[in-house]
C-alpha cells in the first residue's frame, strides 16, 4: 500500500470551532482506547531506564488537548515518576480544552524554546502530517530543544489498518474524524520509511519500536555533548 497525501479537515482551520472540539474529542477516545496513551507511556518509560530520571520535563508538540502527555503523566506516577508537561499546538483553537500543564500555540519546525529547555520533546499522532524533510527538520529542532531524546507516537500504514478504520468509523461522533482517519492512514509510515528518515537526523541513535493496534514508537537520542 503505497503512501498517499490527503488534506486532514483539522488542518484546514475552516471548521467551526464546536466541531473542532467534537473532533477532538473523538481523538481523546482514540488516544485512551487504542494505543495513543500506552506508546508515549512505553516510550518515556525507555527513556527513564537509559537515564535515570525521577521527574521529565516533557514538551507534547501538536498535542492539542493534552490528553496523551496527561495519561502518561497518571500512568508514570503510578510508579513513581513525575512528568510536567508543555503542550504545544498550532494552533489556539486545538489548546482551549487542554487544562494540563503549560499550553503554547507555536511552530513545530522552529521551536520557540533554547537549547535544552526539556527532558524529552515528543509528539502523537503528528509525524504522519509530515514530508520526510519536515520530519528531519522537526526531529533535529526537537534534539536542539531536549537534553536526552526525541519521542514519536504515530500509525503505522497498511492495508489492514486501513480496513479497520472503516469499519470502526460508526464510534466516532464527528464526521470530521470519519474522514481524517482514514486519510491519516494513507498518509502514515511503515516502521521502514519512518527508520530510514530518522536515520538522516543529527539524532545518536534510533530506537524503533511496533506497539498496540497498528501503532508505532520512535526514540530519536541526543547525542552526548563532547
């Protein structure tokens, strides 16, 4: 199943603000009941084992309305673990219902934070909105920004994925998200494609992971200064 480009309607900012949010509310479903809040949790909680950390600061880029970096926040606490998250969107209209943390509107390819501002830089569900070039230059701005590793939450493409999908489209409430889910599949990586763009980063390493229900995880690490 080749890769197919398709405008997302979330993106095309014409949709009415109610139905933005009808919209996102379907992708926090989404998020807890397929996979979106276990693969950030799983993928942090690699980080935790290569570094140590007690206490991540954690920038969610694309994340909306903060409701994957807050589950894995409730799950990582369980075990001791504090995540204070900043979610970043594009947009104000996507961040009105986050009430978690710290919430921007800002740029994913020129990040507007210094250098080593965050523990780790992450995103769900965001990567497949992206070119390869952007996923390189997004991923090295996101290295810029950590101090130890770049997270990605994203779909994995398939036929079967695809079929899926369609079929489960009568649990969504919005008609927006009939549509975008399906083209977030056509538009998504293989676990190949995504491996062999990471690879053309300034990341140290790449760590790439398959996860629930046709979900994947990458870990793009910073390298050590010299």
């Amino acid at each position: 199943m080749n890769r197919v480009v398709m405008q997302e309607l979330l993106d095309t900012d014409s949709c009415r603000p109610d139905e933005v949010e009808e919209s996102l509310a379907d992708l926090r479903f989404i998020n807890k009941a397929f996979g979106g809040v276990s693969t950030t949790t799983k993928l942090l909680r690699k980080v935790v084992s290569k570094t140590g950390l007690r206490q991540i600061s954690f920038l969610d880029v694309a994340g909306a309305s903060g409701d994957v970096a807050a589950g894995a926040a409730k799950e990582l606490a369980k075990s001791g673990l504090a995540l204070s998250p900043t979610i970043m969107d594009r947009a104000f209209d996507h961040l009105a219902a986050s009430n978690q943390g710290v919430a921007i509107a800002g740029n994913a390819l020129q990040l507007p934070f210094k250098d080593g501002s965050f523990d780790v830089v992450g995103c769900a569900l965001f990567a497949h909105h992206l070119e390869p070039n952007q996923i390189v230059k997004f991923v090295n701005e996101a290295l810029r920004v950590c101090r130890h590793a770049c997270i990605i939450n994203d779909l994995r493409r398939s036929r079967l994925h695809l079929l899926s999908v369609l079929a489960g489209r009568a649990l969504y409430r919005s008609p927006i998200t009939s549509h975008d889910s399906a083209a977030s599949v056509k538009r998504a990586y293989t676990r190949r494609e995504l491996e062999h763009t990471l690879g053309l980063t300034s990341a140290a390493s790449i760590d790439i992971s398959s996860h629930y229900l046709f979900r994947m995880g990458a870990i793009a690490w910073k390298k050590r200064a010299q």
